[in-house]
C-alpha cells in the first residue's frame, strides 16, 4: 500500500516538474523525428578541463619527485596563461564579433523599415517577441539578447510568405494581451530566459506557469529561442496542441546564438525542400557569412596584439623559464 502511494505521487512531482528519467524517455522516443539543438555549457566544460589539466599536471610532477615549492606555483602560472587568453584574445574576440553582428543587424532592419516591410507592436498571425537588456551592462556586449539570429529568423518568415510583427520594448501586460490574442498563432522568443521563464526586459520576467489554461491561450506554435536550462514546463507544454510538441518543443539545456542559427538555417531549407548534400551544401552559403565575419574578427584582433607587443621583450620571461628549468634540474 505504502509502495503504491509513493508511485502516485512521484508521478504528480514528474508531471509538475519534469523528471530527468523522463526527459530521457522523451529523447530517446523523438530522437528519430527530429534533430535536438542542445547547447552544451561551454563555460563549465571549459572549467572543468582546466581543473582537469592542473590535477594531471600535479600527479605528473608528483611521479616524477618535483619539489613541492615548485609545484605550488605551477597552477598560478596556468591560471596566469588562461587569464592572459580570455583578456586579450576571447572576450575582445566576443565583442567584436557581437558589436558586427549588432550594426548589420541594425542596418538591415532599418533597410526594411524604409522599405516599409516591417510591423512592429501590432498583431500579426506570428510575432517575434524580443527581451531586452540595458546596453550599458558590461554583459550585454559579452552574452547580448539577440543580434544577427534575428536578421536569419525576419529572413526565414519573409521567405515563407509569413506575416509577421515584431514586439519590442515591452511590458508584461502587452505580453499577456499577445497570449489572450486568438489572432496571434506563432509566438518566437528571442533573448534570455529558462525552461519555464523568460526575461521581457530588465524588470519583468515572464513565468511560463502563468499560461496555463490552455482555452485562454492557445497557440498553434511557440518557439522559445533562449536558453531552456532548469525544471518546471515549457510555454509549448502550456499551450501548444501536444501533436505539434515534436516540432517546437524546447530542448533541455543551454541554446546558444549558433544554436539558434542551426534551427532557423534548418527549417529554411526544409521549407525549400533542400535534401541531401544540396541541403548541406546551402547550409555552408547561409553560414558563411558568420564564418567570415569570425575570420574578419580573428584578424583584426591578432594584428593588433601584434602591433601592440611587437617591440615587447620576451626574453626576460625567456630567461626566467630557463632558470625555473636549470633549477629544477639540479633538485633532482
């Protein structure tokens, strides 16, 4: 009896919240429908590999009877390495790259407004509703709400004959009239947010849970282009039609600009109806104007760390590296 009550109720918390057995029921069920577009946490992969690295490195050392006191420093200068790379070559290499995407993306959609072929804050069959940050937060250049994935997705909806608006600069209460709008039937998040949430603008976070009579909000299809880590249900779960979860549901995990970019690149060309190697042969066009201006971005950075350190004098360090190894040699 004991036993048949716990299950009751381990299925209610399941239900609720989404249990890890049960998202791997579900992949393993969708796995053969449709591609997953996962973001993998960079940074703790990243984070993991350095600690990683040290512990090896110390057991290396270990085995070979380094003195301790030259052991201790040996992770202070890795740590000096990995945090010389991130100051000036990954975080100038995010920026610039952010700040480019940024401008063309702003030049397009001023292109299209003089063309007058873009609505915004008025209903449409399908809206992209954006988050927003400040612009003078730090974060914002480093992990922006949105750039050049939204030129790809406004690309996509115009290809498609789609008419669409875009819902900017918004509170929560013309969120919730987007939701009770039966007019509206394609929703698109773009910016930050959770499985179950969506940050709207710097004050207002949007909960999921909120939507959930189903009669009163229903939509056709919703795509949450944020991150979808943590519990609780998806807006999709809410209020879309369970048949049509497989094609917009959200996926576990972190969902990165690139992500992005591979979904919008990917229902485009099956919308044209690319298949084999044409559809991968279009996929590499439509992504090579990111490759490039990556290149561009590479480029710029390395030729002025050259021109900035080209007269520095690495011989001290030089001289410093052959002491530390003549020293280390005479200990054992």
């Amino acid at each position: 009896m004991l036993n048949k009550e716990i299950k009751i109720f381990w299925k209610k918390v399941t239900r609720e919240t989404g249990s890890l057995g049960n998202n791997k029921r579900n992949n393993r069920k969708n796995n053969d429908k449709k591609r997953y577009y996962i973001g993998n946490s960079v940074e703790d992969v990243l984070i993991m590999l350095c600690f990683a690295l040290i512990i090896l490195w110390i057991i290396y050392l270990l085995i070979l009877n380094v003195p301790l006191e030259n052991i201790i420093i040996l992770p202070f200068l890795l740590a000096s390495i990995i945090v010389g790379l991130l100051i000036y070559l990954i975080l100038p290499f995010v920026i610039l790259s952010n700040v480019i995407f940024f401008i063309i993306l702003k030049i397009y959609l001023k292109y299209l407004t003089i063309k007058k072929e873009l609505k915004f804050n008025i209903p449409q069959p399908a809206v992209i509703v954006l988050g927003k940050s400040s612009y003078f937060s730090p974060k914002y250049w480093i992990s922006p709400d949105y750039t050049i994935e939204l030129a790809y997705l406004i690309y996509y909806l115009r290809a498609t004959g789609e008419k669409f608006s875009i819902y900017k600069d918004i509170d929560k209460n013309v969120f919730d009239k987007i939701m009770e709008n039966r007019s509206i039937s394609i929703i698109y998040l773009l910016g930050h947010g959770s499985r179950h949430s969506f940050k709207l603008n710097k004050d207002d976070i949007i909960y999921y849970c909120e939507y959930s009579n189903k009669r009163k909000f229903k939509k056709e299809y919703i795509y949450q282009f944020h991150c979808n880590h943590g519990t609780g249900k998806s807006l999709v779960e809410y209020v879309v039609p369970q048949k049509r979860w497989n094609e917009c549901n959200p996926h576990y995990g972190y969902m990165y600009f690139i992500t992005i970019l591979d979904v919008i690149i990917d229902k485009l060309l099956n919308y044209r109806k690319y298949k084999g190697r044409k559809k991968t042969l279009m996929k590499l066009i439509y992504g090579l104007p990111i490759f490039l201006i990556y290149v561009l971005c590479l480029h710029i950075i390395t030729y002025t760390l050259y021109e900035l350190f080209k007269n520095f004098d690495i011989s001290n360090i030089i001289f410093y590296m052959v002491y530390l190894k003549l020293k280390y040699s005479n200990s054992i």
